[in-house]
C-alpha cells in the first residue's frame, strides 16, 4: 500500500470542473465499488490505491463525480455495510492516507468524492455493541441499540415479528436471553437513533469525513433510522411484498426527515466554501431511501434535508415506452416541487445489472438469475443508457456498465458472499452476481484488476469487455458512454432544467425535445421511421437516413440536435 505524507492544508481544491454551486444538479456520478475496482497489492481484492490509479480513466470517461461504496474497518459480513469503526479505512482497502491522496488525486482531476455513510446499524465488531453485549442487560450501551426482552413465557420469543430484509427473524438472542433488532444481517444490529449520543456520533462522523475534503455522502437505508414508537408488530409475514409498496414501522418513518434538517446545517457549513478557482462549491448528500412512491422520496429532498435520493422506482422500470413515460413525468412533476433534481439510474451493487434485466422477458424484477439473450440485453441497456443521460438531473453509472458487463449468473456456490444468500426467505442473496471485478485488459490473470486474481471469479468473456477491448473501437459501449457523456456536458447540458417536451411518436417509441436536442428511444421489437430531427450527434445503434426521415432499429436510442 502506498506511504503519502500527510499534507496540513485543506483538502478542497477542484481543479478543472466547473466550480459552479449547483453542480450536483446534473452531475453524472459514477459508483467505485472499492473491492471490484481496481487491486493494486494483488490480494485479489480491490484497494483505495487501485482506485487512485485508475482516476484518469473515470476523468476521461466524463463523469463529474465518483461515489465509493464503504471502504471503512469491517468484517466485511455484509462487504462493508457492516462498519466497526466510521473513522477508519479497512486494512483491505488501505489507509487513511490512501483515503487522503485519492481524494487529493481527484480534486486534482476535476473529480468529487462522495463517500458512503452507514448510519442504520453497525457491525456487531462495533466498539459500542461489543461493550453493551458484555456489559449485560441494564448497560447503557444496550440503549444505543435496539436491545429488548423476548416474548413468550420465558423470553424465547422475539419481541416482534419483524423479518430481516435478507431473510429470516430481525431479531437475535444473545446468550444473557435479551434480542436485538438488526433489519439486515445479525451481524449488523441497528442503532437507536432516539438515543443522543448516537445522533452526536453522526454528527462528529460527517465531520470527520468533511475535513477530509469529501464532497458528499451517500446515505445508506435513509429511510430506516427511526423506527415506530414501541416497534409495533407488522401483522403478516408478507412483509416482503410490503417493503417498497407500503410503508412500515420500520421504514419511511416521518421522524427521518429530522435527522436529515439537522445534517443539512452541518453540509451548510461547510459549503459553499471558496474553491481554488474563487467560485462556491456545495457538498451533498443522497438518500438510499426506498419509499413506496417517488412522492414519498421527495420528502427526503426538500431544500432544508437531503439533495437528491436515488430513483428507485425508475430502475425497476421495464424497457416499455409507456412505463417509461409515466415515471419520467411522474419523477419530474414530484421533485419539481421541492426543487431537487430528479436523478436517474438503472444498476447498482444490490440489483442485477440492466444488460441482464433487460436481457430477460419483463416484470421479473431487479434480481435476476438467468442470463438472457446477451446480445438483445446489451443492445437495450445501450439504447436505455442513452435515454436516462438526456433526461434532466443527475444520472448514476454503476462501474463496467460503461462495459457493457452482464451479470455472471453462474457464480459457483462456494463463492458468493451476499449475506442473504445464507439466510432464509428474504433477497434472493445473488449479489454477488453484479460485483464481480472489472476487466481493464484483454488477457491476465484478472484482465488487468490485479496481479493476484480476483475476490469472484471473472467469466472467460471478460476480456473482451475490458477496457482494453473497447477503447478507441468505434461503436464499442465504452466509447458510446464517452461520447454521449462528452456531448450531454460540454456541448448541451442536458442534464439542465426540470421537464421534457414530450413529441409525438410511434407506439413504443419515446421523442421529446430538451432544448437543441431530440431525444428518439425505441423500446419496440421493430424499426421505426421518424422524422430526421437534425444532425445526429450519438445512437445506441445503427440509424440510416434518408429524404429527410430516420429508420431507427429496435431497442434503439437516438439523439439529433436541431441547433
Ligand atoms: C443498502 C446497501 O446498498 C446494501 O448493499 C446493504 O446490504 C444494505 N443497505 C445494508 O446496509
């Protein structure tokens, strides 16, 4: 791991971005998940270093921002959102000083960092939990977490029925006969954010990682911390299908939103503060809150709480003109009114990859385990890439999807990690399936990640997918990213302003004008003529024009700009 010596002076220079306060507002923010990244020792595990290293890549790529899912000291049960201290950086991953030179190194190239916050729960390594389980019943400790007497005539019942999200009871016994509550795995118990000193926890932790020189947090289940007076029993045991349609006792409490004013002072001061370049600069935080509806998700964006909240509903979207269309005005009409931008994403490290769900017949979901037809999935996540980045706010890019990468659906059993793969009912557990580490080179032993192999095994396809493969190669899905990224920035801010004007179109065909571009998606199995908006500056696919009409192929995104 890398030695850099520790620089006294604040860690905030932005060199080359646009140093404008809003610029979160259209921001293009690309998710480093650290283990699958980049490994710089050759432990087969991905490193803060190995993201360092690869910063140019991302610069030139044309992101604005990268969010590192959590590098901090864990036992890794839940690949690190399960945190034992928020201070620290996980041996795995490096240091503090690594944490330090990448966000230096960044800064340097024009990049934010935003960094992934865990305030629901704890490893169970926590120093508090570890002292409140051997302090015994009665430990101040234990009132930080949720710690409660069984039921049933000699407590061997847990005190309510809820379930974990991974499966199975939210509730474990420990050896003195109380339970604790932990909505994800038992080795991640939830905090008490009624407690104070938890608050003032937080508080100082945001803090930490403001002095640090991030530019953002990234909220992990913001929409869990505070939880129903008295914990309530559900009632079913359907809970699963409740999650994201109803809200819970556990879930979208309205006392979050107080949490979230009083961190917003906190961000408040320390921005805007004074760039290098003279120009303000806003620090940021989005929610990880899974609502049953985007108007719900709104609440967490409102000016005095968070900035943007992830687009759930929009990532569970099929690839289907009119599906689209509905949560595209429906994302846009519930944030207008707060006035946060709507953001956009269509994979992530918990869901399964869209080259994959769209690679498979509609409505399964986001957890997928059949790989498909590859080639139509690879074709519809290109065209759906290019429809999310001329939609206005913020778009996220889940690493390798500017690859193309599908998810490894076939990963031998005595791999996987997922948590809720060893669980009961609950997530499926096939996480695993979209981590799997990138490839940066056609040939090695991990294609170009490391030196030493890789955590999860790489598929013998990946080496044409790398990074190595497809760039400079026209029409590659790596120069397709580059080029609409380069064109949604610096040529037409795209990701400016807050409505779409929709155009008419064929059935199955999206069209709607953002300033001087025509955006032209066509989610349909067949081609489609459509009038010739202009010259055409990027497509997901081949187009052909002629007499003033354009053919666009299926599951085909294009944009013209009329100016
Ligand atoms: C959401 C994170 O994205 C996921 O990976 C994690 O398992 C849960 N929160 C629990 O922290």
């Amino acid at each position: 791991m890398s030695q850099h010596s520790a620089d006294p002076a604040p860690n905030t220079a932005l060199a080359t971005v646009a140093t404008h306060r809003d610029w979160w507002r259209d921001a293009v923010i690309y998710q480093v998940y650290p283990r699958s990244f980049a490994d710089s020792n050759g432990d087969g595990m991905g490193d803060l270093e190995g993201v360092r290293s690869r910063l140019p890549y991302l610069r030139d790529l044309g992101v604005d921002a990268v969010w590192l899912s959590p590098f901090y000291a864990s036992p890794q049960a839940d690949a690190g959102y399960d945190v034992a201290d928020y201070r620290a950086v996980d041996p795995m991953f490096g240091n503090l000083l690594d944490a330090d030179a990448l966000i230096r190194d960044a800064h340097g190239l024009g990049l934010r960092i935003i960094v992934d916050l865990v305030p629901n729960h704890s490893s169970d390594q926590h120093e508090w939990f570890k002292r409140a389980l051997a302090e015994g019943p009665g430990s101040p400790l234990r009132d930080r977490y949720h710690f409660r007497p069984g039921k049933g005539e000699n407590g061997e019942l847990p005190p309510n029925d809820w379930e974990s999200i991974f499966g199975g009871p939210a509730w474990t016994r420990v050896p003195d006969g109380e339970w604790y509550l932990h909505l994800f795995a038992p080795e991640q118990p939830d905090f008490n954010w009624e407690h104070p000193a938890v608050g003032d926890e937080f508080r100082s932790i945001l803090r930490f990682w403001l002095d640090m020189g991030v530019d953002g947090f990234r909220v992990d289940v913001a929409h869990g911390l505070v939880k129903a007076a008295g914990l309530p029993d559900l009632g079913t045991h359907d809970q699963l299908k409740l999650l994201g349609n109803d809200v819970m006792p556990f879930f979208d409490q309205d006392g979050v939103h107080d949490i979230y004013r009083q961190w917003r002072t906190i961000l408040d001061e320390y921005s805007p503060e004074l760039s290098e370049q003279g120009g303000p600069h806003e620090r940021i935080f989005v929610a990880e809150a899974w609502t049953p509806t985007v108007e719900r998700t709104a609440n967490y964006v409102r000016p005095d709480e968070l900035h943007q909240a992830f687009n759930f509903q929009y990532l569970a979207t099929d690839w289907d003109a009119g599906q689209l269309r509905a949560v595209i005005d429906r994302t846009l009409d519930a944030m207008r009114p707060v006035g946060a931008p709507a953001t956009w994403v269509l994979s992530n490290h918990d869901v399964t990859r869209h080259a994959t769900r769209f690679a498979n017949e509609p409505g399964l979901g986001t957890q997928i385990r059949t790989a498909g037809d590859r080639e139509l999935g690879l074709r519809r996540a290109r065209a759906a890439t290019l429809l999310m980045l001329a939609l206005p706010g913020s778009a996220y890019v889940y690493q390798g999807e500017e690859l193309g990468l599908p998810d490894v659906v076939d990963l031998p059993d005595e791999v996987r990690q997922d948590p809720a793969y060893f669980r009961g009912e609950g997530q499926d557990g096939f996480r695993d399936g979209c981590r799997v580490p990138i490839p940066w080179t056609r040939t090695g032993p991990s294609y170009g990640f490391g030196s030493g192999g890789s955590w999860l095994p790489q598929p013998a396809s990946w080496g044409d997918l790398s990074v190595e493969a497809q760039q400079g190669v026209p029409g590659s899905t790596l120069e397709l990213y580059r080029t609409a990224l380069s064109v949604r920035r610096e040529q037409h801010g795209l990701g400016a302003g807050d409505s779409v004007e929709w155009l008419r179109a064929p059935g199955g065909v999206l069209a709607f004008r953002r300033g001087h571009v025509v955006c032209v998606a066509n989610t349909g199995g067949e081609a489609v003529v459509v009038p010739s908006y202009g010259r055409v500056l990027v497509a997901s696919g081949e187009v052909t024009e002629a007499d003033g009409e354009t053919k666009v192929p299926a599951d085909t995104t294009v944009w013209w700009t009329t100016g």
